[in-house]
C-alpha cells in the first residue's frame, strides 16, 4: 500500500469520524428539542386549567427553574403535581416502582405503577333480632297439663355490615391490579376488569367480569390510582 493510499484511507477515516459526530450532535439536539417541547407542552396544560391562575403557574415554573426557590404554596403544589401526573399519564408515561415493595415475584414483561397500603373489606351478614309468631293457643287436659295447638313460624332478622378481613398491599402493573397480605390475596388481569368506581362510606370498588360481588378495599389515596386504571383500561 502507497503513501497515496494512506493518506486516502485516513481522511476517509476523518470523514466517517465526522459523520459520526455529526449524527450524535444532531441526536442529542433532537433529543433536547423533544424535552423542550414537552415542557411547552407541560406548561400550556397548566395555563389551560381552569382551578390554575397565571400567576401561579408563573411563580411554579419559577421555582423550577431556580431552586431551592419556593413562592408555591403547599397546597398549591400538590394540586400541580397531581396535574403533572395527569399529564404525564396522559402522554403514556406512566410511573415504574420497584417490585420489592410489593412482595411478590412480576411476570415476564411486567411494570409496577403503582402500590400503597390497603385495607380489604368484604360486606358481611348478622342475624340481630328472631321473630316469633304463627296462630297457636292451648287448653287444660289435666291437673298442671296443658294441650297445646297451632303452629309457630320462626323467623330471622338479619343486617349486612362491612367488615376489615386483611391488611395489605394493593398494587396496579401494566398487566394485572391485586391486594398481597398475610391472610387474603387476590389478583386480576386488566382486560377482565368491568369497571372501578369510588363510595366514601365503602372505599374503592373494583368489579371483575363473571363476578356478582366487587373487590372492596380502603386506601391513603384514591385519585392516582383512579386515574391509571382509568388510562389502563381504556388501551
């Protein structure tokens, strides 16, 4: 190989490490440009919801931008970070947690979004009053003898009440929600979850397909995960 060889060789070698350079640059601007675009994105949901004022979503940003800078109230910022999560669930990017936290072993291709501390409930009967009645009577026969007739109907009066069967963790995944405790544990695929819905008096109510009664437990909070199941069972 001639001296005009090398020298070919290496500026081509020059031009493909410029090549290469060139596309990192280019990626790692484009990558820049999709955060940018979300945080516009991020801050005209803001600015378009209704409970937000301008200012307040001025002052937030602020503070993001220069911390530890704080003018937001407390209550102020969790109301906004709950909307941060609804955006983010929104633009399909959901939390991922970590599976020890839950105690049990994830399928394959399985995402933990979310877990927390849950009471499970499960509506019971008791019987609190028994009714006695029927047409009877009766006559003397004899001396401390007494023949009686008729017939008696017993019956019962019994009232539902809920009761706490397990303490334990309640979880949502990107395939599955279930409840892990010590005594009581139950797991259900998303596509057979029918609907969810939230009574005050009772907790979170999940109802499976083919199943009369719902799964009832009480939680710390049930906005989030309203919202991901929600999104999960709309996809």
């Amino acid at each position: 190989m001639g001296l005009f060889d090398n020298i070919t060789n290496w500026v081509d070698k020059k031009i493909d490490e410029g090549k290469e350079k060139y596309e990192m640059v280019q990626q790692e601007r484009a990558q820049q440009q999709e955060i940018i675009n979300r945080k516009k994105d991020y801050v005209k949901f803001l600015l378009s919801q209704p409970e937000l004022n301008d200012t307040l979503v001025e002052r937030y940003v602020a503070d993001r931008m220069n911390p530890p800078s704080i003018t937001v109230s407390q209550a102020d910022h969790q109301k906004i970070q709950f909307l941060n999560f609804l955006w983010k669930i929104n633009n399909n990017m959901l939390p991922q947690m970590n599976w020890a936290n839950v105690g049990i072993i994830p399928k394959k291709g399985e995402m933990l979004h979310y877990f927390d501390r849950a009471v499970l409930r499960e509506m019971k009967s008791k019987t609190t009053k028994i009714n006695f009645g029927g047409l009877t009577g009766s006559f003397k026969i004899a001396k401390g003898v007494r023949y009686r007739w008729g017939s008696m109907n017993v019956g019962t009066q019994k009232t539902n009440y809920l009761d706490d069967v397990a303490n334990g963790v309640f979880f949502i995944s990107n395939q599955r929600v279930g409840f892990v405790s010590q005594t009581k544990n139950f797991t259900m695929p998303i596509p057979k979850i029918m609907s969810v819905s939230f009574d005050p008096s009772i907790g979170l109510l999940l109802f499976k397909e083919n199943k009369d009664k719902p799964y009832m437990m009480t939680l710390n909070n049930y906005e989030t995960p309203s919202v991901l199941l929600s999104h999960l069972i709309s996809e």
